[in-house]
C-alpha cells in the first residue's frame, strides 16, 4: 500500500510542478502540448508499473496462503523420521543430560561411548538441531578423553609397608586406604604385615565410595595420646 502511495504522489507531484513552471515562465501552446504529453507517458509508465506491482503483491498473497504454518513443517519432519514431538522433546533431554556426563567426564568412559552410540542410531540425530551434536562434538570430546588405567602395578623395595603404600600421592594419598591394596594382593601377601621386596602388587583405582569412607575415617582419626613415663 505504501507502494501505491509512492507512485501517485510521484505522479501528482509532476503535474504540480508543470503548473507552477507554467506560471513563473509563459510557455507556448506547442511547449506546453509537448510538457503535457510528456507527463501523459510518464503517468502511463507509472500506471503501468503500479500494475505490475499489484500482481505481484497479489502472487505473493496467494504463496502465503498456500504455505503451511511453521508447526505442520515440523510435524511432517517429524512424521518422516518417524517420531513424534514428544520423542523429540525426551531426545534432547537425553543428550543434555549426556553432554553434561561428558564434559564433566562421569567414568566409566565406555558407559557414555555406548550412550553416545544409541542415540547415534536414532534418526533423530539426523535432525539439524542434534546432528552436528551428536555425529561430530560429542564424539570428538570422547575421543580426547583419557581415562586412568582401573589398575597401576608397583614393585615393593625395603622398607616398604602397605600403610606407606597407600599413602602415596601417586596412589591413594590416604594411609587408611592400605586395605584396599591388601584385598587386591591375597594370592600374595599372607599377613598384611610382612610384605617382600621386589613382590609386585596391584593398585586398583578406589571407587568414589571407597574414596569416601576412607577420606571419612582419615578425618576422624585421633591418635592414640603419648604414654606418660615416671622417673
């Protein structure tokens, strides 16, 4: 509409200007036949092209009322993989909820791998919303995930206990956590207070359960008070 409005001004504007030119300068009939036959074209053009645009805008009238709405688009996408929105709606939910395993790398890493698969299989996936996600970022996360050993191996020498075992850095860091090394080593060690140099023991990884209890017990530790001696 505002199109229109354009061109007529434009058109009403030219004769208006042919008017006052006619009154600040005296034209003759010949010039002033010659003025009035230009602005006949010019208004003929512009009718012509006022035409031309409302086809248009009619054409494009009708391609929007022949255009489905965004929601019926992306039901017929869904219908074509075979899913509903609900299914959408719990896909995503899953792959929030293993994004965020694997950015905060929740072991085991061959849980979230095999996660990762099945929602790769789901054609679902396939949707450009999760493609990228699933098929690609995801996938590069895991691979440059390296996970600890579930075991470390470790070579007594003299001197060596299982209390100072355990207390390592590179092992447990916790004295209290000795039993766990103990357990892992029975075929071995016989009494857990003689241990042999060059005996070579398996360290296992403590479980966050096993972290916790022995984190627990180290915190609550109160050694024993020295004994008086009297002179």
């Amino acid at each position: 509409m505002k199109i229109y409005k354009l061109l007529l001004s434009g058109v009403l504007f030219l004769f208006l200007s042919v008017n006052l030119f006619a009154q600040e300068k005296e034209m003759t009939k010949e010039e002033w036949q010659n003025e009035i036959n230009r602005l006949t074209e010019k208004k003929s053009a512009l009718t012509s092209e006022l035409n031309t645009l409302k086809n248009e805008v009619a054409n494009l009238k009708k391609m929007k009322d022949g255009l489905k709405s965004y929601e019926n688009c992306i039901d017929e996408l869904y219908a074509m993989l075979g899913a509903t929105k609900a299914d959408v709606d719990n896909f995503r939910k899953q792959l929030n909820a293993l994004t965020a395993k694997i950015d905060a790398q929740e072991a085991p890493k061959a849980d979230r791998q095999a996660e990762l698969d099945a929602m790769k299989k789901s054609k679902i996936s396939a949707l450009p919303e999760f493609f990228d996600k699933v098929h690609n970022q995801l996938q590069r996360k895991l691979d440059a995930w390296i996970e600890p050993p579930k075991e470390i191996s470790y070579t007594v020498v003299r001197g060596d206990h299982l209390w100072g075992i355990a207390k390592k850095k590179q092992h447990y860091d916790n004295p209290f956590a000795w039993p766990i090394i103990y357990k892992a080593n029975r075929d071995q060690i016989k009494n857990p207070d003689l241990i042999f140099p060059k005996q070579i023991f398996k360290i296992p990884n403590l479980t966050d359960e096993e972290k916790a209890k022995y984190d627990k017990i180290r915190r609550n530790y109160k050694p024993a008070p020295p004994v008086q001696t009297t002179k």
